[in-house]
C-alpha cells in the first residue's frame, strides 16, 4: 500500500534492556507516529514526528524516545523495557490529501 | 479524559441485519471525523470519513452520520457481513490543532455472525 514496514514483527526481551523498534517509509511523508494498542485504550499516541529531527511527545511518551535522522526512518526506543511495555506497537504516516493516517503491520513486543 | 468515547467496547450483529456503531466527542473544534477498521495481527485501515461541514457520507455500504449539535457520530453497515468482524477505531481531528493529530477512542469489537 504506501510503502511503510516496520521492524521487526515480533520481539521478545528482558526487563531492563533498551529495544529499538524501526519504521521505514518510501514516499517522502513528513509526518509520522508511533502509536500502542492496548486490550481497553485502544491507540495511544507515544511520539510523533513532523519533519527530519523534529518530534514531539504524544499522550503515553513516558520511557520512550524517538529519532528521526531522515525523512524516511522513524526509530522509537525504549531505554530499559518494563513489562508494562508489552504491548503492540503501530507506526503510521499521514496523508495530507485526507488527514487520514496508513498504518504499518505492527510490531508485538513482549517484555519478560 | 477521552476526547473521543466509543462507548460500547463490542457488538454483534447477523449477518444482512445492519450494524451501528457509535462515537462521541467532547471537543467542539473537531472538524474532520475517521472510520478506521482493524482485524487481529494486522494494522489499522482507514475506512471513511467525514467533515464537519456535512452531516452524511456515504461508501458503498458504509454511511458515516454526524450529528455536531450532539457531538456524535456513527457507522451504519448495510447490509453486514462476517468479512466485516473487526475492531472499529473512530478519530477525530481539527484544523490547526496538534499538528493535526488524530485523536482516537478505545474500539469497538463488530462480530458478524453468519
């Protein structure tokens, strides 16, 4: 569809170590979003990004940061994963033609 | 507090009978609304959507409804199939407001049973 992966699918990790969790995009966006999803909250926005090294925190940005060294990778970190981080992670860009968002496949972290 | 509210968490529906689903909002500058679907192990999909200058639009057998005096909205699937169970995520935005990030409720979990 637009051209956005995400890496990788699935990732299991140890309480305590830092994780990095990739967005690639083909079609120049300039903005971008981590969301998580959550069983009872839905989509909550983490980070978002809105050109080349400008980000800015969402509603849940607590142990998280973010990178974005080019227009087309959108990095977002967990500095020591807890296992309230389990969870599975959306990245998604926006079009401007309709507000609306395309959505990566996920990644599901699981923290033990 | 959620600026975006779906309310009922899930639905089930038959097969050919229409499914409703609704949204409320609490942010009157709201002025662009989304439909997004999602099924299991895969990313959220955008659906429909609608302006707040309309009260109506309609995609094949998606009608998204705006009522902004109300400040609700809904889906209606006419007629529904099994293929439509998923979680169905509304979102709301506004011109000039948060870079225009999407604000999103909770879901709600259509079951189409056959």
């Amino acid at each position: 569809d637009a051209g956005i992966t995400q890496s990788p699918r699935h990732k299991v990790t140890e309480t305590g170590t830092p994780v990095t969790l990739r967005c690639h995009q083909t079609e120049n966006h300039r903005y971008m979003y981590w969301y998580r999803q959550d069983p009872g909250h839905g989509l909550r926005l983490i980070h978002y990004s809105y050109g080349v090294k400008d980000t800015d925190k969402g509603e849940v940005s607590d142990g998280y940061s973010v990178s974005r060294s080019k227009t087309e990778d959108f990095l977002l970190t967990l500095e020591s994963a807890t296992s309230s981080q389990t969870s599975v992670y959306f990245c998604a860009i926006k079009r401007t033609e309709n507000y609306g968002y395309t959505f990566g496949s996920g990644t599901r972290l699981t923290v033990v | 507090d959620q600026q975006v509210k779906q309310n009922s968490p899930s639905l089930s529906v038959q097969e050919g009978r229409i499914s409703i689903l609704n949204c409320d909002y609490t942010n009157s500058m709201f002025d662009y609304f989304l439909w997004y679907k999602k099924y299991p192990a895969e990313g959220p999909t955008f659906l429909i959507s609608i302006s707040s200058i309309k009260d109506k639009n309609e995609d094949g057998r998606f009608t998204v409804f705006l009522n902004k005096s109300a400040k609700h909205l809904s889906l209606h699937i006419v007629p529904s199939q099994p293929g439509d169970s998923a979680v169905y995520f509304c979102a709301a935005t506004y011109y000039g407001g948060s870079q225009g990030n999407l604000i999103f409720g909770k879901g709600t979990k259509l079951s189409v049973k056959p």
